[in-house]
C-alpha cells in the first residue's frame, strides 16, 4: 500500500490529479466496440557517471515523465503518447486512439470496473536509490575502481567506468480492471580495460548491476571481497588472458559453455522465438510445438520475472499483471509460449505476465524478464574431462539470429581450449554458428554449478532497449561449428 500512495504522490499529486478524476477518464474506454484500452504513466529518473582513464567525462541527471495510452479493437490498436502529464493530454491521447480505430459507432456503453492491485512478495525493495547528495561517493567508488584496475598490470593503457543509476515511478490502469504501481530502481556498472604490449592488444569487459539502492548495490559480496572490486580484476585479467590469445581452430567440435551470462545463447537463439507475436504472427520456428520436442531431455527452461533484485525483474510487468514463473520448456518438450495481453486473447491464451514496454512512449510487447536453463546433476570437472579436443566459452559478446529459421552466429568474448580434458591456451576471433533447435538437442551434460549473469544484459526487439536476466549451468553441447582461422 505505502508504494501505491508513493507513487500517486509522485505521478498523480505532483501533477495537480487526482485519483477519482483519473479513474472517471476510464470510463472514456466503455464504448462498447472497444476490447481493452490502458493508461500507463512513469515518471523516471536517470544518473549516470562516466570515468575514462584518471578523468571524470561525465556526470549527469536526466528527468523524464510522459503518459502513454492504448485501444485496442480486435487485432488493431491505437496508440498516442505525450510528455506532460495532466488531465488534458490523457483526454486527448484516448481520443487520439479511438480516432486511429476509425470506429464511428462508440455510442453503446459497458460498465468497467477498476481495483487496486497490490502485491504483498515484493521482488526488490522500493528505496528511493536517486540522491544527488550522493554523487561524490559514487564518483569516489569509481575512482576506486580505476585505481584497483591500474595496479594490475602496468600495460594497461585504457580503462572506462560507467555507473547507471535509475529510478521509475509508474502507474498503470486498464480496462480490466488493474489499477496497479511500482517503484524499480535498476543500478549498472560497466568496466572496460584495454592493454597493449609488442603490438599486441586486449580487451576485458566486466560489470553489472540489479535493482538496489547504491548503497544496497555497495554492500554485495563475493568470495570475501566487495563484488565490484572481483569485476574490476575480473575485467583487468580478461585483459590480459585476450591479450596472449591465439586463434582457433575451425570445423565442428565439442563445446562446454560456462556458467552465467553464456545463457545469452539460450535468450537469442531459444527465449526470442518463444515470444507470443512471433508465434501467433507464425514467424517463428517454434510456432504450433507445443507439446513437442524441442531440446534435449536433459533441458528445462523457464521464464520469471520474480527473481529477487535480478536486473529481468519485475514487481508487475508494463500490463499491470503479477510477474510469474514460467516454464517455458520441460524436459525437452515445449510448454509455453512468453505473452502479452494482447497476444494472449488473440491466441485464446492466457498472459504470462511478459508485457514489457522501454518508456511511456512505447507499445507493452511480449519479452523476456530472466530466462534461464536449470541445473542438472553433473560437476565441472567431470563435464571438461570428456573432451579431448574442443573450446570452452566464458563470455559471449552478442551475435545475429533469425527467428524463422533459428540459425544463428555469435562472438564470443573469451574462450579457451581445451585439450585432454583440461583448459589450455586463451583464444581470441572465436565464432559459433548453429541453429537452435539442432543445438539444444545436443546438450547431453548439463552442471549443478548454476549461475545467473552478473546483471548486464539490454535486450533489443522492435527498437525497445529492456533490462534482461540470463543464466545456465556449465552446458556440454556434443559439437557445434566454430568459426576459426581455417573456417
């Protein structure tokens, strides 16, 4: 309750509305023709901090607040969004709406009923994380950071820190009956080292981040030392590991994926086609499989959005709905598709609670929150030692797939091989190319060493940036193409 009256008072009385105004513009959505119409409102606040080698190139606050309005009539939807909030544009955003509909004929009306939602199993807690009087700290934490950086090796040459700081109010109404709010704050660190050495030269990347405060995000721990300063080393000493690398050999072989963010794979080339509009457009590969087989028995993957202060999070999604766990697919056979409101109705389904929006400005379309492979039995040791000859990947650093066929190509960030079951030389210009079907149906060793990312994935689809979760176990896949210096 104390979140709903923060963000009233944060969107609504700061604005000069009042709840009961707001809720008597509902009932401009009753025409009868009409299927579902939504009003979402946010109000955000967005810090970012910049340090390239010892000099501070950025310190910023950005405030930005809108309002956003949906019809929907059959399969066509009207949308219209303006940057004020107040009575007068939300008025003439629902009209702009039922105009786009071209519908002439609103007169009957039906009765809409509208309730507060609130959810008492928060999944992050809503401290306000934005304090300006904080901005010396967070500079000094990355002057920190920088320091830890530069004393690891002195061929270091090249070192970029950015710290994101952000804070949404939003307010959510619908026409079936939602009257919902969250508060998200979302922190993220980036570290990017260059070194250089006989002409040489390598890159590590590192970072990550949730939805804390800053000083809940401070406080993290790993192995007895402040989780931002293992980043800040771990990005030092991928450095140095890329900048030994040499290049691969290509043609197919075994792959053993490491924990953590590697599940980038399993979001692009498996999470994206399982997305309702792709299916119910039947455009995806995986369209008409549910109850089919489309991974290796060893594989069950799930969806959820109620991950304690994981980046995917989500109190409530962009619709209002409660965020869920879903399994996507279990032992192999498809499941469950990822859904939206309105996906869902036109596929006689119901959400999932996947409808996620970039901004105010924005259509709520079906995506994922944190998609993950669950653990198996088997130890990392005892998965490498099966291969005699094959790569082991880190860390990708994104790739291509085409959602029809499910083929796909990814870079990988770092990688090794390995030989006689044991990791040998770093590599570098690694590429992995496959389709995904084909590939989950090779996993045949699946870890009990589950990780989820660090907290730095951004998801793109239709021009909408959203933060996402990604995570795995260590994974074998009996062989894969690997693109390498004879490929």
């Amino acid at each position: 309750m104390m979140n709903f009256d923060v963000v009233c008072k944060n969107i609504l009385d700061l604005n000069s509305i009042s709840r009961i105004t707001l809720l008597n513009l509902m009932e401009e959505f009753s025409d009868v023709n009409i299927d579902y119409g939504d009003i979402f409102l946010q109000d955000s606040f967005y810090e970012e901090f910049c340090l390239e080698n010892n000099s501070l190139i950025n310190n910023s606050l950005k405030f930005i607040q809108g309002v956003g309005v949906r019809v929907i009539s059959q399969n066509k939807t009207g949308f219209s969004h303006s940057n004020n909030i107040n009575l007068d544009s939300i008025y003439n955003s629902i009209k702009k709406c039922k105009g786009i509909l071209k519908k002439n004929c609103f007169s009957k009306k039906k009765k809409i009923v509208i309730r507060d939602n609130f959810y008492n199993n928060q999944v992050y807690s809503c401290k306000p994380c934005i304090d300006v009087n904080l901005g010396r700290e967070k500079v000094e934490f990355l002057f920190n950071l920088y320091n830890i950086i530069k004393k690891k090796d002195r061929r270091i040459n090249y070192i970029s820190l950015k710290f994101i700081n952000n804070l949404e109010y939003v307010l959510i109404l619908s026409t079936d009956g939602i009257f919902a709010a969250d508060i998200r704050p979302l922190i993220y660190l980036s570290i990017k080292v260059h070194i250089e050495s006989n002409h040489n030269k390598g890159i590590g990347i590192s970072g990550g981040g949730g939805r804390y405060s800053f000083h809940e995000f401070l406080s993290q721990q790993y192995q007895n030392i402040s989780l931002t300063e293992y980043w800040a080393e771990k990005a030092a000493v991928m450095s140095i590991n890329n900048l030994n690398a040499v290049y691969p050999p290509a043609g197919k072989m075994p792959i053993v994926m490491g924990p953590g963010l590697t599940g980038i794979l399993l979001h692009e080339a498996v999470g994206h086609g399982l997305e309702g509009d792709f299916n119910r457009k039947g455009i995806s590969l995986f369209k008409n499989l549910i109850g089919k087989k489309v991974a290796s028995d060893l594989c069950t993957i799930v969806d959820d959005g109620t991950i304690k202060q994981n980046r995917g999070s989500l109190n409530i999604d962009d619709e209002g709905v409660f965020s869920k766990k879903t399994v996507l697919i279990k032992h192999g056979i498809l499941k469950s598709y990822m859904l939206d409101k309105l996906n869902a109705r036109l596929m006689g389904l119901h959400t999932t609670g996947n409808a996620r929006r970039m901004s105010y400005a924005h259509l709520p379309i079906p995506r994922m929150t944190n998609t993950f492979l669950m653990p198996h039995k088997y130890d990392y040791n005892d998965i490498i030692s099966t291969v005699k000859y094959g790569l082991y990947i880190v860390s990708l650093s994104g790739g291509q797939v085409d959602i029809s066929s499910g083929n796909f190509v990814f870079n990988v960030l770092e990688s090794f091989l390995i030989k006689n079951g044991k990791l040998n030389v770093p590599l570098k210009g690694v590429t992995l190319i496959g389709s995904s079907i084909e590939i989950m149906k090779k996993i045949t060793m699946i870890g009990s060493d589950f990780e989820f990312d660090s907290g730095v994935g951004t998801c793109f689809k239709d021009g909408q940036g959203i933060p996402v979760g990604v995570g795995q176990p260590t994974i074998k896949i009996d062989d894969m193409i690997v693109g390498g210096v004879n490929f």
